[in-house]
C-alpha cells in the first residue's frame, strides 16, 4: 500500500540528492565497468525530452517499459521544477548551493556508488536496475528486480511527477518566497496526494 511508503523515501527520487563524501573507490573488473557505462548511458538518455531515445536503449518487455516511461515523466517533471526555480531564484543556484532537484547526473552519482552482483548474463545493481548481455553488449532491461514492487513504484512515479509539476506552476506563479519554500510546498502535496491514495478504495 502506498500508505505504507514513508514520504522521505517518495521525496528522495526527486527531491534529495545524496550528500555523500567523495572516496577512493576500489579498482573494478573491466566487465563491471561495462555495465556501470551501460547504465550511465540509460539514465543520459532517460534525461532526454524525447522518450524514443531511452527506449531505444531499452531491452526489456513492453509491460517492463510501463516503469520506464514513469520514470522519464518524473524527470520531465522535475527538469520543469528545475527550470522555474532557476528563474526565479536565480542567485540560489548561481551560488551552487545544492537544489536538491534530481537530475541525471544526480542519478549517475548515486548509481556509481551502488554494488553490482553479474552473474551469467545479469547485472543487477543494488539499487534493483537490472541489465543483460546480449552478443557482448549489455543493456538495461529492468528498473528494479522486484516485480512485486512495480505497480506501487509507477504509482509513486506518477505521484512525483504530478506533484513537481503543480509546484513548478506555483513557482512560476510566484506563490512561494523561496525554494526551501517550495520544496515544503512540494512535501506537502505529496503528503496529501498519499493520504488521498490510501482512503480511494480498490476500483474507485
């Protein structure tokens, strides 16, 4: 149930970007690194406006693709966000401060961070993005290697999607005093767009 998903976890796609000190990362195989260049190659193409450029580095199936296109819709979502904070809090961003706003060189960091576990022809990174090897190439073919969880994460997807969307709005509007602003505005539509989620019984 989407109830029982914390909203710190919901917020941490989109609006926390891991704030982790940089460290000497071991030496990996030469395999490992042609997944993890798989993988960093998805998410530059997840970031595109035009959704045919990620599917076509895609491999998965139709119904696995469903997640996909979620997910490029947050982040489409988010790059609004993005776009209308910068113009309207300029000095915030120009001062570098972190934004918070995920992107996909936010993604790439993060991922560049998590173990992989390749056995056979399967990469799977801890975080459950799932490539497979096909004629020495390896391609994306999963988000997350728990399909019991897909419905409830595309659900989530949309959810954030929606939410950034009306918050980007807002900002445009000039409804907020500052981005910290917003993204409380932005927690709290979240919040409520759960709540909503969990009183709609099944079918309504």
């Amino acid at each position: 149930m989407l109830s029982s998903i914390r909203v710190s976890f919901i917020a941490a796609l989109l609006l926390i970007v891991p704030a982790i000190a940089q460290t000497t990362q071991p030496a990996e195989s030469p395999e490992v690194q042609k997944v993890r260049g798989a993988a960093r190659a998805f998410l530059v193409a997840m970031a595109q406006d035009d959704p045919s450029v990620v599917k076509a580095k895609f491999a998965g199936t139709a119904d696995d693709y469903k997640l996909v296109e979620q997910m490029h819709g947050m982040l489409s979502a988010a790059k609004h966000l993005r776009t209308a904070a910068e113009a309207r809090w300029p000095r915030t961003f120009a001062e570098g401060r972190d934004n918070g706003i995920a992107d996909a060189k936010s993604m790439i960091e993060k991922l560049d961070r998590e173990e992989i576990t390749i056995t056979d022809d399967t990469a799977v990174f801890h975080g459950g993005l799932t490539l497979k090897q096909t004629k020495g190439q390896w391609q994306v073919v999963d988000l997350m290697n728990d399909p019991n969880k897909r419905p409830t994460m595309t659900k989530m997807l949309s959810l954030l999607a929606k939410a950034a969307d009306e918050t980007a709005q807002e900002v445009d509007a000039g409804t907020y005093p500052d981005f910290t602003a917003a993204r409380t505005g932005m927690g709290m539509k979240i919040r409520k767009m759960l709540a909503a989620e969990a009183t709609t019984k099944p079918g309504e």
